[in-house]
C-alpha cells in the first residue's frame, strides 16, 4: 500500500497510518490482535454515532482478512491539544464537550450491523465487569509494589470492598456509554467535535463517562474547574437525581482510576510501555480527591494508606 506514514500508537495492540491521496488523506487502522473487537467492533459503534449525529470516522473500505479497515481521517488536533492553546477557554470547550456528552448518552441504538452484514449487540456494562477492571490494580500494581508477605490479605480485603462499593451503585445501565471519553479521544473537527476510540462502548451507568471526563488522568485540572464542569452537566439533568449522580461519579471514578494505575503498571510491565507509568502519581491524586468526606469509602482509604500512604 503507498503513500502511508506510520502514526503515534496508542495503549493497545492497534497501528495506525495516514494514507495520502489527491483528494485529501485517510486512516488505515491495523489490528493482527483483538481484530473483531478493534475492527468490526469500531465500525459498529462509529455507525451507531453517526446515526445518531455524532461525528465519527466513516468506514472507507474493510480488509478483515489483512486486518485492516480505511477510515475517515480526523486529522491531528485533539481537543486534549486544544485546550493547552487555549486555557482561557477551557471551560467554554467543557460546556461544549456536555452537550456532546448529553448527545451520546440519549441513543438509544443497541444494535447494529457491521461491514459483515451481521447485528452486533452493544453489551451491558455489569457489575462483575466493573469489579474485574478494578481488580487490575491487584494483579499488577501491588503485585509490583506491595511486599509479598502482605500481598495476599491487601488482595483479600481490597477485593471485599470492591465488591461493596460496586453494589452501591443507584443508578440504572441504561445509556451508552463510551468508555474512554476523554479530551484525547475527542478531536477538533471543522469547529465541530469528532469522536475515536470507541471499540469498548457499553450500555451502563451514566457517571462513568461523566467521571472519565472530568477526572481524566491525562489533563490535570483544579478542583474548583472539576465542580464547575460536573454542576454544568448536573443542570443539564432536568429529571435525574442529583444525589445518585454525585454518588455514582465519585464511586466510578475511584474504580475507574484503580483500573487505570493497573493497566499503566501492566502496559509497561507486559509491552514495554514505559511512558504511561508518569501518569500514575496524579491518577493516585485523583483518588485522593474524591476518596476523602464520604464514608462510602472510609474501608477503603483505610487499607489504602496502611498500604500506599505515600500514595494517598
């Protein structure tokens, strides 16, 4: 294939190259790993969001069989990019990113088909899967910090209390959810926002994209812009409990940044991927803020600063 230039990968196992024609530019996405999911999987769900007049890459052409699909090519201004420019109008964008947010979590498309004519259904974000994700930061962080001789009751206790907070969780999985919603998987897009990366959407709880955007490990922001972007999109909520809203985002986004500190500590562990691990210290920091003056996590605080008081 000619004209490519390799692109800057991501977490997972895809490549990704930029294909020139006269006309104007396209993106190749290589998936020899997970290729149903990375591939097929993409497709479906960019469908679901255009239908549904969200902005996502439309499917050029598929190759299954040489794993590889040509998308629509986004370009390279994030909006992760976009506000490191522009500072002054970062919360101008975040309004603009909740009205987004809002768009997304009214479809109510769960099935579609994919480039094999076959229905794919969007799965449920269930509690077992929650607790699983968040049981990462066991089998690789403490397994990777954590003295061996007290490995095995933090694991014990750790799991326990996972399990409790996921059970109190007060809200229905009934919107689409993203999953990696954040300013790096949102692009600027002639004045409009494009949205990528979206292979592992689910239909669950609406805080979890909530708390991916406000809490994300990758743009540090100050408490006072956090309470200022979760109140906007809590007014946008006509007839939604306020309460179990603010309650599912703080439990989500601890569990949430508990996976992430898992999967930084396995991506440089198992694929070398040592660049992620630098995010680790402000996802602990992410806990931090919304781990204090609810008793909802008091058991887990405890275990955590007997353990990783450094952290914490």
């Amino acid at each position: 294939m000619q004209n490519l230039k390799k692109l800057k990968g991501d977490a997972s196992h895809r490549h990704f190259f930029r294909r020139k024609y006269k006309e104007g530019n396209s993106i190749i996405i290589l998936a020899k790993k997970n290729k149903f999911k990375n591939l097929l999987v993409y497709d479906a769900i960019s469908k679901v969001l255009n239908k549904n007049k969200i902005l996502a890459p439309k499917l050029y052409q598929e190759n299954y069989i040489n794993n590889y699909i040509e998308v629509e090519d986004f370009g390279n201004e994030t909006i992760f990019k976009t506000l490191k420019k522009n500072k002054n109008k970062i919360f101008l964008y975040f309004k603009n990113i909740i009205m987004l947010l809002n768009q997304v979590q009214s479809i109510k498309d769960k099935k579609i088909k994919n480039f094999k004519n076959k229905y794919y259904q969007i799965p449920e974000y269930k509690k077992e899967v929650i607790i699983q994700e968040a049981n990462l930061f066991c089998d690789w962080y403490v397994k990777k910090n954590l003295q061996k001789n007290k490995r095995k009751s933090f694991n014990k206790k750790f799991k326990k209390i996972i399990k409790t907070l996921s059970s109190c969780l007060k809200m229905k999985n009934n919107v689409f959810v993203h999953r990696d919603f954040h300013v790096s998987n949102l692009m600027l897009v002639n004045n409009r926002i494009g949205v990528i990366d979206s292979q592992d959407a689910l239909i669950g709880n609406r805080a979890y994209d909530l708390a991916s955007l406000v809490d994300d490990v990758r743009l540090k922001t100050s408490k006072t812009l956090k309470q200022k972007i979760f109140n906007f999109y809590i007014n946008t909520q006509k007839n939604s409990n306020k309460k179990k809203i603010k309650n599912d985002f703080e439990i989500l986004s601890i569990l949430r940044n508990l996976k992430i500190i898992g999967i930084f500590t396995r991506l440089a562990i198992r694929d070398k991927k040592k660049n992620y691990l630098k995010l680790i210290p402000y996802a602990w920091d992410l806990i931090s803020l919304r781990i204090e003056g609810n008793k909802n996590f008091l058991d887990l605080k405890r275990l955590l600063k007997d353990n990783f008081k450094k952290n914490l």
